[in-house]
C-alpha cells in the first residue's frame, strides 16, 4: 500500500508537468500573437500563487502520509490518499508553470510569502501567521499551514488521536487554501491558472465538509 500509493503520486507529478506545458502556454495576455507565450511577471499574483500554493500544497502532502501511517481506518486513510493525489497533481502543474514561464520557484530574497495577496485577515488560530505582513512562527509560512510542532505530534500520535489531529490541522489547512485561491481567482491573469484556483476552492469546500462530520463522528470538531 505504501509503494502503491507513493507511486501514485510521484505518476501524478509527472503526468501534472507535462499538461502544466500544455495549459500553461498563450494564457496571460488576449492580445499576445499566436503562438507566442505569455509569461507573468515574477512579482505577478499568477507567479506568487504559483509559488506559495506549492509550498502550501506540499505540506498537505506530508500531513497526509503521516496520519496514513499512524491509522487503520479506511475513511481516512481514503480520504488522506486524496489529498496527497490531488495536491501532489496540482502543485506539478504549477512547478510546471514556473518552468515554462522561466520564473524562479522560490520568492525573490527579502519578499514575505503571500506578498502577491495583499488582503489579510485570512482563517488561522491565535499566534499563526496571518498574512503577508507577519513573521512566520514555527514553520508556519502561509495562512493555515501547521507548525513544526504540531507535525511532530502528528507523527507521534496513533490511532483515534491521530486522526482528529489531521483532520483538524488539515481542517484549518484547507482553510486556508481556500483563501489563497480564492485570492488567485480574483487576481491571477493566466485563465489556465484561474480555473485551477477556482477547481481547488470547490473541491476543498466539499472537503471541509466531509471532515467536519468525520470530526463530528469521532465526538471533535474543527478548532476555533
């Protein structure tokens, strides 16, 4: 299960590079000539999106191998492959973007994460990152994201603990996606990535929803 799953998701990024080529190409400008390309500039939301949902995505990844180690229960086992599948799929897309537009994959030194949203007041607990204008804590860089600490207590835990650590930190993650993306579909220029911004708004809200009553039947709920 584990090397069929991993496997999965590794066939999933390189499926994801090569439509990332296709859809990526003559999306950001109308008025380009055919068949030329292009590209956003590097401070751009299309860019910036790129960037930080890849970071983001890619947690989301982790958390989901974690808890699929630490439990026996199919539902969420199920419901974590998903994820990891999914995420996995749309981050090779957007590395894929950033490879054809010829932009880096990191931000430019001295640039704050989620500086191409200038909006705050994004979902996160007391003492989490906020937005573009505060300092990461713990390894949390973006609205959502969960601590270093609290992956560690994700790996340690077992069981029914484990569980509604994940869904609760995958809860606030997708959260938090959803803001960024929602951001992406109102500022991000390139239809290609639009579309992928809006796909991933619907799809997390329907999770949202499924993992609040998976809280719900293990007798925990999203925290406040």
């Amino acid at each position: 299960m584990r090397w069929a799953a991993g496997g999965a998701v590794l066939l999933a990024l390189l499926f994801a590079g090569a439509a990332a080529v296709a859809s990526g190409r003559g999306g950001g400008d109308a008025a380009a000539p055919a068949g030329t390309l292009a590209v956003p500039a590097a401070g751009s939301a299309d860019a910036g999106f790129a960037r930080d949902m890849s970071v983001h995505h890619q947690q989301a990844v982790e958390m989901s191998f974690l808890v699929r180690d630490r439990t026996k229960d199919e539902e969420v086992r199920r419901l974590a492959y998903d994820i990891a599948n999914t995420q996995a799929n749309q981050r090779g897309m957007m590395l894929g973007w950033l490879d054809l537009w010829g932009l880096p994959k990191t931000a430019p030194a001295g640039q704050e994460p989620m500086a191409w949203m200038p909006s705050s007041g994004h979902h996160t607990h007391p003492g989490r990152h906020t937005g573009a204008s505060s300092a990461p804590r713990d390894g949390a860089l973006m609205p959502g994201m969960a601590t270093r600490t609290e992956l560690r207590e994700l790996g340690a835990a077992d069981g029914v603990e484990a569980e509604v650590l994940f869904l609760q930190l995958m809860t606030d993650h997708h959260l938090g996606g959803v803001a960024m993306a929602e951001g992406c579909a109102g500022l991000c220029a390139v239809p290609a990535e639009k579309r992928l911004a809006e796909g991933m708004v619907r799809g997390q809200r329907s999770e949202l929803d499924l993992m609040a009553d998976m809280l719900a039947e293990r007798g925990a709920a999203p925290r406040p």
